[in-house]
C-alpha cells in the first residue's frame, strides 16, 4: 500500500544554519550529556543486577508505580540516538560505552531469553503479570530501536542477537496458541520496533508480531482485567479506570473500531504510528481507515496551535474535544515527538499535504521546544502561558523525552525527502544536499534556504541518466500566494498543485534549478470559538513558527499586553539573538493599573497605553532569564 519510501538521513547532509546548529548540538553536547545522566541517576547501575538490589532512586507512590520500571526504555532510547550520531561521524568513546552496556545486557540475559532489569533485579517472580504498568514489552521496544541504529551505525550484531533471543522469547510467550498469553502491551512502541526490525532483515515473523500486538488490542475479555483478577487484584480499583474503561491505553476496543483519541497521549501516537506501518506493509485498507478518522479527529478537536498533544498532566494525554488550557498545558514533548512519526507514516501512504503540514508544525514548535539551546536542559510538559515559575529542567524522574528528541534531532534529515515510483518527494526545507535513490537511479538534490527564516528556495537536481520523473515540492497551507520558477521560467503554482504538493514533470537535466518562494507573512491565528481558553484572543504565527510573548523582550508585564486587530504585525531581523532569528513586532496597548489609585473597582475602564510588542519564536523560549510567556495574546 505504501506509495513511498523516506529517505534514510544518512544520504541527507545538512548544511542549512538552522538544523545544522540543532544537529551539532545534539551530537556534542545533548548525548555525551545524557550518558552521564543515566550514569550519575543510578540507570547504568541497574545493568549489574546487585543483590541486594539497592535503594529506589525514585521512590514509589501511592499506586505503589516507580519510573525505575521504564530505565530499560531510556537505555535503549540513549542508544539509539547515539548510534544515529554515530552513523554522521564515529566516536570511539560512545562506541566504547554502548559496547559495555551491550556486554552486560548480554550478561543479565536469562536463559530463556528474557531480559528485563527491573523484574530481574527485583522481582523475576512476578515477570509478565503486569503488562497494563510494568510495560516489559515497551522497554523491549525501545532496546529493540537501539540495537537496530547500532548494528545499521557499526555493523556489530551483539544487542542485535540478545534482542532476537528475546523476541523468541515473548513470540512463545504471547499469541493465540495453546498455552499462550494472549496479552499485549500496556505502553505501545515494541510494534514499531518490530516493523522496523521486519524492514532491515526482511524476516515476516517480526511483522507478524507486531500485527499480532495492534490486532489483539481490545478484544473482549480484557486481558488487562483477566491478568488483574490472576494477581489478586479487583480491575475497577485500577487508577486510570476514571478516565474510561482501558480508554488510558486505547484498549478500550478494537483498533479498527476506535474513532476517537483517548487516553494517554503518547501511547497513543505510538500505536496511531504502528497502525500506519502496518497499513503499509499489509495493504490493510481498514487499518489505512481508521488511522485516517483518528487523525481527523485529533487534529480538528484535541492538537494545540503549537503541534502539542494532551492538555491533561492527571493522565498524561486527552480530555475532551476544543479543552486546550495554556497554563496548565501538559503537551508532553515525546507526543509531538510521536506525532511527527505518524504523520511521517501517514505522508509515505498517500503524499498529502495535510500530513506534511502537521509534521512541520510539531517539529519546529511542539518537539524542538522541548530541548534547551545549550542542548543539556528540557522540557516535560510544553505550556503555552507561564507566570516564570515553568523552567527548564537537565533530568526528570521520567527522562523519557530527553532521548526522543535526541533521537528525533539525530535522525532529522530522513523527514525531509521521499521517492516513490519515478517521484521524488521533498516535505521539508532547510539547506541540505541528498543523495537519493529513485527506482535504481541515482538523483543528487540540493537545497539552498534560510528556512525557516525566509521562504526563498533554491533546488538543483543533478540525476543520473535520462528519463522523466515528477518532482514533488510541498507547499505548506500557510504558504498562500507561493511563486516557482523552472530554469528562470514561471511555473504555475495553483494549477500544478494537489494535495499540497506541486507537481512538475520533466525530463530532468543537471542543470535545471527550480526556485520555489514561500511567502511569510506575519499572520494572526484564532481559535475555534469552542476553545474557550482563547476566545478573544489571538497567536501570531510566521511560516512554521508559532510564535509568543516573552517577560524579557517587553517593557510591560505580559499578561497586561492586548494587541488590537488593527494593529500591523512586522518581521524583523536580530542578529543579536540566538545566532540570528526573526522576530515579530506590534504596536500594542497596555491595561496597567497604574492610574487606578489601589482601588478595586472603578465606573469606567482602563486608559489604555501604547507599547510595542516583541515575539520570538515558540520553540526558543526559556532560554534566557525567566519570566512570563504567553502564546495567546488578548486581543481587541
């Protein structure tokens, strides 16, 4: 079903300032940090199964629940971004640290097969009674992801082997034979896992796993309350049962019949991303379908104007259609992360647009704005207000979004192109050169931008051979009025453009350039008056970039800013800000309450007073001295 390929990002070299300074910054600073983390946090010590095992580090709570039950996920997640970096330059000093966890995995190993560091170091006993919130099989996604990206970085097969020793292991253990559990996991990842383990050695047995974990999700009776009644206890005293019956896991029926995002938001893009896979590897057109409603749904009900998903910290995910707080946004950095995935997958199904537009959006404001400049500090929950309190953090109890968006910023450059049968696809600008791979023809592709500072495009093809292809470029829908020339001739945009993306067919030539001219306006966006949070107010937006108020580039209080409608909204450049970025500029008015002499109340309204607002960019904020932000601004 799949009508395109992505690009692997090892055939993408980046040479745009702005991914190229994120992707540096990841390489030398976010992973070299973030091992020592997993050292100093105590999650490299659970490798050596101490006995005694020693004190929690993170204490458990009421449920009787502690993250130590996930480290396995943030190990394996370590070492698939840093097998990524790896693959853009090797580093000995990393090679030699993911080898020595590889040899004590291989170590702890049972003999069976089974490998899980919290059961092994805590309880063994009690393996496989907990899938609803021990999550084995999700750490096993996750180790599995990391042994895959450092067999692809070095060729060395070692986790590779232990991880196939316990695929063997849960095959027996999970399925509808005889005697088998037919159990699937609480947390979903391991499906995506195993479609990506079936892509490289093309073994069906792995994708056969994976649709067997999707398929059985939801069948009636419920393993997860069949498994609570077998360790003695009661289903309903579950902690999330509150929120819908197994609605937190969106197993609350069968994927096919779902029509509405529920629950725990990441876990919810992570299976939406493995339906998709599979749709595409099994031509299954009721998965297709159901990937198609759900993404309706999510997008036109429940997603933040940033790319953010799940408004509620109470379970990590959704509530009800149009609730998107800004204060008390949740908006975890791993679900758009997970987004971004999906909408990857979607886009490589039927090249539409609308999926390119969402991915763009998630990726340069709900994701990047989870990592700090300095690529050492983060962001759990992505809030759209704040009073200053909300800071970045260098470790959580949770640590969870520190690999994803290293991994995510790792692996960037297989986002931005696709090739399919005589097309080739680019979703994405930013400056790169790619070598790409159409049909078993080579196609060089060059792209000059300053994206997403300007939308002035520059994209020089050199194939090999002759021969017709269809270039596909996206034209985002914030791009109204987009321009293109072929060789220094017109191209007609609106005719030649469907589904977001325009066309042009030719028998390609080295020399032929295409320039493509985005425009970006400064535009205001308003919410679906549904959204009560933001009625009467209004965000600005600049191509890709949502963009919000900051305490530390206005003179007045942020909450007292209101920006009229009539108000004109300017870019401009600053050089002396982080390296160079656009920001926005309007005159405002102020409400302050300077004149209003301590009263309380008054008979007539405030003066108001003119000042001139300052926006930067979403994803930059809280890189300075704390203070207010806001992304909606009141408006009059």
């Amino acid at each position: 079903m799949r009508k395109f390929a992505p690009v692997d990002f090892t055939k993408v070299s980046l040479t745009g300032a702005f991914w190229r300074e994120r992707l540096e910054t990841v390489l030398t600073r976010t992973i070299p940090s973030q091992y020592e983390k997993l050292e100093s946090e105590g999650l490299l010590e659970s490798l050596a199964l101490l006995d005694p095992p020693p004190a929690l580090r993170i204490p458990r709570n009421a449920q009787g629940f502690t993250t130590q039950f996930f480290w396995d996920s943030d190990i394996g997640k370590w070492i698939e971004a840093a097998g990524y970096a790896l693959r853009h330059r090797r580093d000995a000093t990393i090679e030699a640290q993911i080898d020595d966890i590889v040899d004590k995995l291989e170590a702890a190993q049972m003999k069976d097969g089974y490998l899980n560091l919290w059961y092994q170091g805590h309880e063994i006993e009690n393996r496989w009674t907990n899938l609803r919130d021990r999550h084995e099989l999700y750490n096993c996604g996750h180790l599995l992801e990391g042994a895959i990206a450092y067999f692809q970085a070095t060729g060395r097969r070692k986790m590779l082997d232990v991880m196939e020793r316990y695929l063997d292991h849960i095959r027996t253990t999970f399925g509808t034979g005889e005697g088998q559990k037919r159990g699937y996991p609480g947390h979903q990842e391991i499906e995506i896992a195993l479609v990506k383990l079936y892509r490289l050695t093309g073994d069906k047995k792995q994708l056969d796993l994976a649709a067997y974990f999707i398929n059985e999700r939801g069948r009636e009776p419920h393993y997860f309350d069949i498994e609570a009644v077998a360790r003695g206890d009661d289903p309903k005293n579950y902690h999330f049962y509150r929120f819908g019956n197994h609605q937190y896991s969106q197993s609350h029926k069968p994927v096919r019949e779902q029509d509405k995002v529920v629950g725990h938001a990441v876990r919810a893009m992570y299976m939406y991303t493995a339906m998709a896979d599979l749709a595409a590897e099994l031509g299954d057109a009721e998965l297709k379908r159901a990937c198609e409603v759900l993404w309706n749904d999510v997008t036109s009900t429940r997603m933040y104007v940033t790319g953010g998903f799940g408004p509620s910290a109470s379970n990590e995910g959704f509530t009800t259609d149009y609730d998107l707080p800004n204060d008390t946004a949740y908006a975890e950095t791993c679900a758009s992360v997970a987004m971004i995935f999906w909408a990857q997958r979607m886009l490589n199904l039927d090249l539409d647009g609308k999926y390119a537009d969402i991915m763009e959006l998630a990726l340069f404001n709900g994701a990047l704005s989870g990592l700090s400049r300095d690529g050492e500090h983060y962001f759990y929950e992505n809030k759209l207000e704040s009073d200053g309190s909300h800071r970045r953090w260098p470790w959580h109890p949770c640590p969870c979004c520190t690999m994803n968006v290293s991994r995510l910023v790792a692996s960037i450059g297989g986002y931005f192109y696709s090739v399919g049968e005589n097309v080739v696809a680019v979703h994405l600008y930013g400056g790169n050169r790619a070598d790409l791979d159409m049909d078993g023809r080579k196609v060089r592709v060059e792209e000059t931008s300053n994206y997403p500072w300007s939308g002035r495009i520059r994209i020089a093809l050199d194939p090999e051979g002759s021969g017709a292809f269809d270039l596909k470029l996206h034209i985002p829908g914030w791009a109204e009025g987009a321009t293109a020339t072929i060789n220094g001739e017109k191209i007609d945009v609106a005719a030649n453009t469907r589904s977001g993306y325009l066309t042009i067919s030719r028998d390609w030539r080295a020399s032929d350039v295409v320039e493509l001219d985005l425009p970006m306006h400064p535009h205001r966006v308003f919410a679906n008056p549904k959204v009560r949070m933001d009625q009467d107010r209004v965000t600005l937006k600049r191509g890709p970039l949502v963009y919000c108020l900051e305490q530390v580039d206005n003179p007045i209080a942020v909450p007292d800013l209101v920006l009229p409608r009539s108000a004109g909204i300017a870019a401009r450049e600053r050089a002396d800000l982080f390296d160079g970025i656009t920001v926005l500029e309007a005159e405002g008015v102020t409400v302050a309450a300077d004149d209003w002499n301590g009263d309380l109340y008054r008979a007539t309204p405030p003066t108001p007073q003119p000042v001139t607002l300052t926006a930067v960019p979403y994803y930059i904020w809280a890189n300075r001295e704390p203070g207010p932000m806001a992304v909606w601004i009141r408006e009059n």
